[in-house]
C-alpha cells in the first residue's frame, strides 16, 4: 500500500504540471498571436522571446509531464486493475481521452506559431485555455466523489461553468476595448 501511494503521489504531481504546462502554453500563445501585430523591432524581437519560452515549456515540461503522468496512471491500473471495472473510471478516462485530444490540437498549434503560421486570433486562444479548465474540473470532480452518476450533474455544472466563463470574456473583451 504505501509503494502504491507513493505511486499515486507522483501521478498527481505530474498531472498537476500537466496541466500547469497547457494552462501556460496557450496563455504564450495568446502572447505570440499578439507579437504578430506589433511594430518592427519590437515584433521579431517578442516572437523570438515567445518562441523560445514555448519550446521550452512545452518541451521541458509539458510534454514529459504528460508521459509521466500517463506512466503512473498505467502502473497504478496495473496494480489495482479493478477500477477499470468502476463506472466513474471509465467516464475519468474519457475525459483523459479528451485531454490527450486538447494536447495534440495544442502541438499542433505550438507548431504552427514557431513556424510562424498564425492561423488563430488572440481571442479565440483566450477562449481554447478554457478547454484545459474544464477538463480538469470534471476530472477533479469524477475522482473525488467516485460516483458516476453524479457525472451527469457534473457536466451540467461544466456546461453552466463554460457559458459564464465565455460571458466573463465578453465582459473582459468589451471592458478592454473602451480602455
């Protein structure tokens, strides 16, 4: 048991930067985005900076702690394979399958921005860091009341959570634009 905690201690470590790591990746993207609009020097000067913060983050960081954090998932289901059979394991992992999904999306963004292809407006990145957000919740919420069921009500909460958030960044995007 404490072999399996100590386990279970590093899984949650690595998930925690995980999430750090795609929490701030897009948030420098939102930078990068913004860089493009800028006056020369201060353009190539910023998005040289920014892409070297990226690489870095999502290289150094981000990208093992996702491999970490999957590893410690693996071996803690190795050593106790019964909550695969547990209803709210199945729906968790689901919503790992989605946070994968968000990864690579967020690679493939990473990789477009250092190759200088803006394909995205600072607006939307601001709305995508949202997507890591409410993965987490979810997950949060599925792993601490371990009940299935109640995931229903938790999406519930996700969606209402989601609306106020996109309405928050109405409100911040107006407030920004009269200042």
């Amino acid at each position: 048991m404490e072999f399996y905690n100590y386990i279970k201690s590093l899984h949650l470590i690595f998930v925690i930067t995980w999430f750090a790591g795609l929490f701030y990746i897009v948030r420098l993207f939102v930078y990068q985005i913004e860089a493009n609009d800028k006056p020369s020097p201060d353009k190539e000067i910023l998005q040289k900076q920014y892409k070297i913060m990226t690489y870095r983050l999502w290289y150094i960081i981000t990208w093992p702690s996702a491999v970490l954090a999957t590893i410690f998932a693996l071996l803690l289901l190795h050593l106790n394979p019964g909550f695969l059979e547990m209803p709210w394991m199945k729906v968790k992992l689901g919503f790992v399958v989605l946070l994968f999904m968000y990864h690579f999306k967020c690679h493939k963004m990473y990789t477009e921005l250092q190759n200088d292809n803006v394909k995205y407006t600072s607006n939307f990145m601001r709305l995508w860091n949202e997507g890591a957000t409410i993965i987490l919740f979810a997950v949060v919420f599925l792993v601490l009341l371990k009940n299935a069921i109640n995931w229903v009500f938790g999406v519930i909460g996700i969606v209402v959570f989601s609306i106020l958030i996109m309405l928050g960044y109405k409100l911040y995007k107006r407030i920004r634009e009269k200042q």
